[in-house]
C-alpha cells in the first residue's frame, strides 16, 4: 500500500513520487557522487527510474508494510532538491526513514526538515513510536544529521553500515 500523503514544511513540499516525476528527477539522480554509499541501488536509465517510481507509487505488496516515498521541493524555486522516504510497519509501531538530498542542495538542512516532517506524518498517520535509519559507516553527514534529530546507534546492522533508532 502506498501510505505517502502531501507534506509541507517551512521551505518545502514533500510530493509522493509518481511516474511522472521520473523525467524531472533523472538529471539529478544521474549524479555518480549521489550513489557513492550504495552504488548498486542506482537507476541505470530514466527508464528504470520510471519503473522504480512505478513500484513506489503502486505501494507495497504485503500487507504489514506501507511504503512512503516522496520528492522534496523546494517552494520558493520550484526546484526538486530531494527525497526521502518512509517504511511502515504499523501493527509494530515502526518505520525505517531514509533520505537523500540532490549533490547541489546539500548542507542547506532539506534532510532534517523533511525527514522531520515524515516523523511526524508516520506518528500521527500511523501511531509510530520506533523510527530506525540505516547508513553506511563512512557517511558521516547522514549519521551526524541521525544524531541530530535524536537517533541513537543501537548496532551495527552489518560490517558496513550503521543501525539508528529514535523511539517517542
């Protein structure tokens, strides 16, 4: 099921992904340094970014899950600056979050604020009291920004990445 609602903060709006968003977003998702943590989840072509968002936009199979993904932009521009996203798993109360903000919007703060706006959606939408993030242990940006809106490392998930949760 897809669960994404239209979100806004103070700079942006946080728009669940469809097909349609696929031309608009390519250009700055066929950026090698964007994918330089997890080279293998990138989209070869605009095509396979199409699918992706078909996928996302069709939500998920199973039943326990709800799949949130949006494209944040930014208000004043109009310009798409990131994304983030959201799995739900309701009868547990928990959702993994995950962001990724576009190479030539970063340390702007987008990631705090949408992912603070997806905290709060999960919470209120789907009574979500666990919040988890999964980073690469050499991405220190995104952990730092984890640590900042209050996740703690619990484990280390595997070798390479770092486990955070947030609990309400």
């Amino acid at each position: 099921m897809n669960g994404a609602a239209l979100l806004r903060t103070a700079r942006l709006d946080l728009e669940p992904v469809r097909r349609e968003h696929a031309r608009e977003a390519w250009p700055l998702l066929d950026d090698e340094r964007l994918w330089r943590y997890f080279p293998s989840q990138r989209p070869a072509t605009l095509d396979d970014l199409q699918r992706l968002y078909d996928k996302w936009d069709r939500g998920s199979a199973h039943a326990n899950q709800v799949w949130c993904n949006w494209l944040c932009r930014e208000r004043s521009s109009g310009q798409l600056v990131a994304s983030t996203q959201a799995t739900i798993f309701p009868h547990e109360a928990v959702s993994y979050v995950a962001y990724m903000v576009y190479v030539q919007h970063q340390r702007k703060g987008y990631a705090r604020e949408a992912t603070q706006a997806v905290i709060a959606y999960a919470r209120s939408a789907y009574a979500v009291n666990t919040f988890f993030a999964e980073m690469d242990k050499r991405n220190e940006p995104s952990y730092r920004l984890a640590e900042s809106l209050g996740f703690k490392r619990v484990e280390r998930h595997d070798p390479d990445e770092y486990l955070y949760e947030l609990r309400f």
